[in-house]
C-alpha cells in the first residue's frame, strides 16, 4: 500500500450532508476532547495549541486529484481524525478549495476553540459550520467530553455564541445524547437554554448508534430522542441512524469488475480510517457494488489493517490504529 498520508477520503454518506468529500487537517485523533463517543479513537494528543500540522499543498493537490476523478460530491467537509480547528492555516485552506471548487465547504468541529477570534475568522470562511454541544454544565462537560484542562463548558457556549453574532452562513449545532451521562431533565433544560442564547439555524440529535471508542457508551432509545427533540424546538431534528440497513443512495455500476487496485483498497482504508463504516456505508459512499465491497474488506482483512465490530445488530468496519 502507499504509504503516502492521505488527506482526502470518502465521498461518505452523511446524514447530515448527503455525499461528504472529508479532507483531514490533522494527525491521528490529535483533539482539545476525548469525548466518550468518539467514533474514531481515544484521543492521543489532547491539546488547545494550534499549528500547521499538515502541508497545506499536498492537502491541495490531493484534493485536486480527486475531483479530476469527477467524484459526486454535496459538500467538501473538513473533518477527520481530530479537531480541524487545531489547524492554525484553517482558513487558508479554506479559501483554496473555493478557488479550486464550487462544491461548498462544511467544516464539522467540537466548537472549543470558537472562543479564539482566529479560529472564528477562518470557519467563517466556510459555508456550513457543524459545531457540537453535548453539555452545558462543567460537570456534564466533563463525563461526555474529557475537556483538555483549560476548555470549559460555559467559555464554550460563549464562544458559540460570539460565532453567530459574526458568521452568516448556516450554523448545525448537533447534540451527542450519552443514556445516564447527560439525558437528564436538568441536563436538557440548561442545553435549551444555551441553544436559545447560540440561535444555530439547525439542532441536530445523535445518539451512539455505531461503534464508539469507550465500550459501555449507551444509546439513547428513539422514544427518548423524539420526545427531547419536542422539546428543544422545531429548527432540532435526529440523525442518529437507528435502521441497521440503509439501500445505497445511488445504484452500483453494472460493469463493475472484480479488480483489486491499490487506488480502490485506498479509498476503502482512507474511509475506515476515520469512522466505522457499514457494509451499506462503504457501497454508498464509493459507490460500488455489495460483492465489490466485500472483496476490498476481505483483502484489507487478510492484510490485517482492518478489524470489524458490532453494534445493536449491525458490523461496522473500522481501521485498526
Ligand atoms: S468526537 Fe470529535 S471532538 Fe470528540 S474526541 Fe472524537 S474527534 Fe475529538
């Protein structure tokens, strides 16, 4: 396998955002959280210290490679295995793709750093920012999200606030409900209220429906989801997956042969790299065939980079780290 970084992978299928080119700013779950649902990993390096962590051309001429490949795309997404955020060139990476592209730029990111003017400056850059308040009291902030020592809950929300004073584009704050960690009545009250104050264009609700890095993470059930979504308004909506088989979003190609090239077995591990993905996941993401998919899983198997899990029913693959 090459054994060049790759910056670029997916297209994903996203919930949030239909087909999602990801592009990863940052190493290996280097993050100011290590939150206990984290679907990529335990956070290796916990840091608020932004740098340039990547070579911003190489992120560039990945890209460009990759749509050259006339890959379908409803948004270019900054995300990853870590907080984009933490990348100081953010914004200029930003304004590249938009001279390269007219697909428009999400920036996926667990809003910590929004306190700094910088970082505002350069999400601002983007047309979809997806932040995330999972908690609205220090203590909850700290069983859900294992905060580094100088971020705290209420500066969170300030700094969310501030962002939305200043960014015109859509702000989709997701909410990450963990049962017994922060489902409360309490809980939820003070999550409203900092959602009044922040004013995001969307909620949306998620839950632990795939695999997460901590074991005994448990899912809310819908019931419970639909009935909290009541309650934080009509802009709050759920995107936690609770069906095991999604049909793939576009159909497989007919001619599609059985070939193993490093390219295609590339783009499977770049995707697995950064989150579990379901056999349904794979097809629609890179769209290809069933048969197809579960060739380059055996192959990756065999190769021993990826193992698989379960979760309530469904087997998610995931690189192994
Ligand atoms: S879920 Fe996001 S913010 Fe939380 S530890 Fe994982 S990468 Fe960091």
């Amino acid at each position: 396998m090459d054994k060049e970084r790759k910056y670029i992978f997916g297209p994903v299928p996203s919930r949030r955002l239909g087909l999602s080119l990801g592009v990863d700013i940052v190493p290996y779950k280097v993050c100011t959280l290590d939150c206990v649902y984290c679907q990529v990993g335990e956070t290796t390096e916990l840091t608020i210290e932004r740098k340039e962590y990547v070579e911003v051309e190489t992120v560039l001429a990945q890209l460009k490679k990759r749509l050259a490949d006339s890959v379908k795309a409803d948004y270019i997404t900054i995300s990853g295995s870590g907080e984009p955020t933490l990348n100081s060139k953010l914004g200029q990476i930003i304004e590249q793709i938009k001279k390269i592209t007219d697909i428009p730029v999400a920036v996926l990111t667990n809003g910590t750093l929004l306190t700094d003017p910088a970082v505002r400056q350069d999400c601002a850059k983007a047309d979809v920012v997806l932040p995330s308040l999972d908690a609205a009291d220090e203590q909850a902030f700290e069983k859900v999200n294992h905060p580094h020592k100088n971020l705290n809950a209420q500066s969170l929300i300030d700094g969310l606030c501030k962002f939305r004073e200043q960014f015109s584009g859509q702000i989709w704050l997701e909410v990450f409900l963990v049962e017994d960690l922060n489902t409360d009545t309490e809980q939820i009250a003070k999550i409203a209220e900092a959602i009044k104050r922040i004013r995001p264009d969307k909620v949306q609700l998620n839950t632990a429906v795939r695999p997460t890095s901590q074991k005994d993470v448990k899912r809310i059930d819908k019931q419970k989801l639909e009935a909290i979504a009541a309650q934080l308004g009509q802009s709050c909506e759920i995107i936690a997956d609770f069906s095991s088989a999604q049909p793939p979003r576009h159909a497989p190609k007919q001619d599609q042969q059985m070939q193993t090239s490093e390219i295609d077995l590339d783009a499977v591990l770049s995707m697995l790299e950064r989150r579990p993905c379901s056999l349904d996941d794979i097809c629609s993401g890179l769209n290809i065939a069933k048969d197809q998919a579960l060739h380059y899983i055996d192959q990756l198997q065999k190769q021993g980079v990826i193992g698989s899990a379960e979760k309530d029913g469904t087997t998610f693959f995931l690189a192994d780290h």
